[in-house]
C-alpha cells in the first residue's frame, strides 16, 4: 500500500488526532513516517522599534520550542505504534508549498494532514493551507476531519 507518509503537524489538537491517524495507517502500511513542522520566517511588521514586541532571537528560540513539542508528539506516537519516524521542521513562508516540497524531498507516497476546521458554518470548509496542498500536490493527500 503505501510505503512513506508525511505528518505536517502544528501540535493543535486537530493535529494531534490526524497525528494518530496517520501513525495507525502507517502501522497497517508497514510503513514509516516523518513529521514536519512549518515555522512561518521572523517578521517585523512595524520599522518604529517601540512597536517590535519580540525580537528575532525570541521569536526563533519560542518556534523551535513549539516545533520540537509538535515533533515530540509524532515520535512519540510512532515509538508506541513501532513505526520508523523521522522529523523535519522547515522555515517557510508558504506551509504548502513545504509540505508538498518535503513530501517531494522524502519520496513520500501520501501525506496525512488534519483539515484545520474550525466551528459552526466553518466546520464544513477545509483549512486554507489544507486546500493548497490538495490543489496543488501531485501526491496523494488524506485529510482528516
């Protein structure tokens, strides 16, 4: 079936539970995982100092931090599960664009990835990078919901 998946993860809860699906289905697959984690680059979006209220060594060390709990979790899962998992995390303007990179990258054959829904009429609409990666992947993309 399928041999490498790629687990894009934030570490949100929706995360997590696609996090686990995907971890089981490798398992079934006798497949392995990696797990990526996007970090949006450090921005300044005022040039007035007094404005700037994290600077770039902040905000580097508090994404890597995030990363590395988002990481954590996928290895975890994978440990438990006995399924190989490698991680990635990517500095990347465009989280689309590196999850189909990396899926690319690592000769991946499927990504998993949550659906980022949210409440009420939102529920029933995907989540903007979510539709990115299933317009513009040439790779096979399971979204769960």
């Amino acid at each position: 079936m399928f041999q490498h998946i790629l687990i894009p993860t934030d570490g949100t809860d929706l995360s997590r539970k696609a996090v686990l699906y995907g971890v089981q289905l490798a398992k079934e697959s006798k497949a392995r995982v990696t797990a990526l984690t996007i970090t949006e680059p450090y921005r300044v979006a005022s040039m007035d100092a007094v404005l700037v209220s994290i600077g770039e060594d902040e905000y580097e060390e508090e994404s890597q931090r995030v990363a590395e709990q988002a990481l954590e979790q996928v290895k975890m899962a994978a440990e438990a599960a006995g399924v190989p998992c490698d991680t990635l995390r990517e500095v990347h303007d465009q989280p689309y664009r590196a999850i189909i990179d990396a899926a690319h990258a690592k000769d991946c054959d499927l990504i998993v990835m949550a659906s980022h829904g949210r409440r009420g009429m939102s529920a029933l609409l995907l989540g903007s990078e979510t539709v990115k990666v299933l317009t513009h992947s040439t790779i096979p993309v399971l979204v769960y919901r």
